[in-house]
C-alpha cells in the first residue's frame, strides 16, 4: 500500500474511533498503526478541522459533535483533504467496508492518476 492510501485509511479509522466516543492517546495510536509519534501528531493536525479538544493526553470529539459524522461527512473530508480521487467510488458501501477494521485489509487503494 502506498503512503498516501496508508495516511487516508488511518485518518478514517481515527475519526471513526473519535465519532464513537473513544479517547484516543498518541502511544496508543502509535502502536495501533506502527507509525511514529510525529505522524499521528500530524494526522491531529490534519483533523484539525474537527471540534478535537485534549485532556490529559487523550484526544476526543467535542460531546456535542459525537455520532453525528455520518458518510457525507467522511465524503466531504476526502474530497477536502485531497484523498477522494484515491478511492474508485465512494459510496456508502465501500466506506462501510473500508472502515471496518475485519475487511478493510482485502483493498488495495491505488490512485489511477
């Protein structure tokens, strides 16, 4: 997988794990997706755009932003940071499947341009 499908399937799964409520910690998510911590500070400040505070070294979603990101809002962040045209159609189907932890490993994202 190249770098920038890796960078995109990380920054999906992390706003899946914020939209659900979890508080995320930088060693936790270091470890989760092998990168180092200057990575995952990066991908925070990519997602910078979200209502993201930190409390004593965790990460969380705003409480009144929490279950409202839906697939149009993954679709909107695609295409805002540059990463919908890695994906051949982002339907409601493909996210679903992208985000869950158990399939997502099947798909090799390419960017056909």
């Amino acid at each position: 997988m190249r770098s920038h499908d890796k960078i995109a399937v990380r920054l999906a799964q992390i706003i899946v794990k914020l939209n659900s409520g979890e508080r995320l910690s930088i060693d936790e998510l270091v470890e989760e997706f092998s990168v180092n911590k200057r990575t995952i500070l990066r991908d925070f400040e990519r997602l910078s755009i979200l209502p993201i505070q930190k409390e004593n070294g965790k990460y969380f979603l705003e409480e009144y932003a929490l279950g409202k990101l839906g697939f149009k809002d993954i679709k909107a962040f695609a295409a805002l940071i540059g990463a919908r045209s890695l994906f051949p159609e982002l339907d409601d189907r493909f996210i679903s499947d992208v985000l869950n932890e158990k399939l997502n490993k099947a798909y090799l994202i390419k960017n056909q341009g």
